[in-house]
C-alpha cells in the first residue's frame, strides 16, 4: 500500500485545497499584500525608519532620480573637489557656454574664449565689460626707463634692451647717476614695491660705491628731510640699505657674493604700518618692522648711483626697472 505525499492530502474533509496549494496561494497573497512586514518592529519597518538604509554601492542610477530632486539642503558642506560643471557637454570652440572644473573657469561664445580664470591666476577676459566700479590696487608708477620722458642723470648713459646703462669717467670719485622725482609723492604710504635686474663686471666690482634705492637721490646728500631705502655696494659686496637722514643703518647680505657679468634681481616691498622686506633673487634677506624705518620724505624718487674710488671707470647695467603702489585717483 503506498503512502499519500502530505502535500497532496486536502486540507480537511470540508476542504478540497491541497495543503501545498494552500502554501503556494499564501505566499502569493503575502507577496501582492503591499502593508507586509510594516507593523512595528517588522523588517520593512524597521528598514525604513534606520537612520542609514543600507543599499548595493552604486545600485541608486541616474534614472532613478527625478529632477529637481536633489536640494542643497541634501548636499554635504564639505567642498566639492575637482568635478566638471558644464552648460553643455563639448563647451568649446565649437560650442558656445561655460565650464568650471578643476583647471579654471571658462566662457566661449562663437569659437572665441572670452572669459579664461585659470586656477593658475592672471584672468584674461574679451569682449565689452560692463562694470560699476573698477578698484585698481596697484599703480605702475614706472615700467622700466623709457616709461617717463622725466630722468635727470649724469655721466655716460647708454641703453639696452630694457633697460640702461651708466658709466663713470675714469678719474677719482667721478659719478654717473640717473634719478627721477615725477611720480612719486607720498610714495611711503603707498606701500611700494621697488624691483630692478643689474650686472656689473668683475672689474667695475672693485673700488666702487654704488646704490640703488628709492628715497633722497644720492646727490642731493645727507642730512635733515632725507632718507633712503634699498641697496648699495661696497667694493664688491652688497648691503641692504635703510637711511635716516645722517644715520645709515646698512647691512651685508650675508652669504652672498656678486658675480661679475651676471645678472642679479634686487627687490624691496614696504608694508605701511607693518614690514620692510629687501630680497636678492628672490630670497628673503631682510625684514624690519616698519616702525623702525625712517618715513620716506615726500619727494621720494629712484635713484641708481655709482661712483669710482679710483681711477677707473665703473660701469652699472640695469634692466627691467618696475616700481608699483598703490592706486589712487
């Protein structure tokens, strides 16, 4: 006698469903029953009230979101770093918009670039600009020596390309020099930034006073009303230089030497109210708090000077001469 399978028996003699078939339509109900497992305490509700749902990494897509969907209100306060943000996928040459990503800003219209903010600085923008206002927060006050009709000098003065040269007769203490005044009132509070490039030879090295510097020109002397800031040489070695009026407050460069017939990058930026910095291509070689810094007097030029402690001539190259400040109107 063969024995029923249990899943094929009837539920009862009143009953004709099998229990498997049973079994079968229940799940069937549970699974099309949308409120399953959401009474407290049952796994859908308690998914849904985590506080973190936990999902596949990257099983949310694109087409899942609707737009408009994401607010600021649900984006991190952290920073968003090196993403591409675009008005149109080929920004370009060929495609008119603007493009923010990790190299800059962009804005094209008919082929040409006319805004460029490279991370690199120096923005560059074409076109006409429309402005309020514009705040210049330096002035050029001189590009190099043919940017004003207005130097007075003496000795032999030759040019070069940007920039000139001064040589000294060939006799004891003769003086070659160059200054200019235009330009330059009130320069102190203007906090100037003073840079020039200059060679000399090796034998113009010795037995020589030079100076390079903004403030008193050199021949107008020493004493009461004066005062000078920037750098001279000595025989060969080089100081920075702050003067007030008599008293000179000099210092060598330490661990440094000249070379003649190369080229060396003097700079001098002054902070009101805060520094004096004096470089030598390009590094850092002083710092003084401005308090003491003797205020520059109000008829404040630059000044480049050379004089012979013997009796032979000395010659300056000087190049790339640029003084700034600060604008006004």
């Amino acid at each position: 006698m063969s024995l029923p399978v249990w899943g094929n028996l009837a539920k009862s003699q009143t009953d004709a469903e099998k229990i498997e078939e049973a079994i079968v339509r229940l799940i069937t109900e549970h699974n099309e029953d949308e409120t399953a497992h959401l009474g407290a305490g049952q796994s859908l509700q308690s998914h849904k009230a985590a506080e973190i749902i936990d999902h596949l990494a990257e099983s949310i897509v694109e087409d899942k979101i609707g737009d408009g969907e994401i607010s600021s209100r649900c984006i991190t306060s952290n920073q968003i770093i090196g993403k591409d943000f675009r008005t149109s996928q080929d920004v370009g040459e060929d495609v008119d918009g603007i493009k923010f990503n990790g190299s800059g800003i962009e804005m094209w219209q008919s082929g040409e670039k006319k805004v460029d903010i490279p991370v690199s600085g120096k923005p560059t923008f074409k076109g006409n600009l429309s402005v309020d206002s514009i705040s210049f927060l330096r002035d050029t006050l001189m590009g190099w020596f043919g940017a004003t009709s207005n130097w007075s000098y003496s000795g032999t003065r030759g040019f070069l390309s940007t920039g000139i040269y001064l040589r000294t007769a060939s006799s004891l203490n003769a003086v070659a020099d160059i200054y200019c005044l235009d330009d330059f009132d009130a320069l102190p509070a203007k906090n100037p930034f003073f840079d020039i490039k200059f060679s000399m030879s090796t034998s113009s090295l010795s037995n020589v006073l030079a100076f390079l510097l903004i403030g008193t020109p050199m021949i107008h002397g020493t004493g009461s009303g004066t005062g000078r800031l920037g750098f001279k040489i000595v025989d060969g070695v080089l100081y920075t230089l702050f003067e007030n009026e008599s008293t000179d407050y000099s210092e060598a460069v330490p661990g440094f030497t000249l070379v003649g017939g190369s080229d060396h990058r003097l700079s001098m930026d002054v902070k009101e109210d805060e520094y004096v910095r004096w470089y030598v291509d390009g590094i850092l070689i002083r710092e003084e708090p401005y308090t003491n810094v003797y205020e520059l007097p109000q008829s404040s030029g630059v000044d480049f000077y050379i004089k012979t402690t013997d009796t032979s001539y000395k010659q300056i190259n000087l190049r790339n001469c640029n003084v700034t400040a600060d604008y006004e109107l």
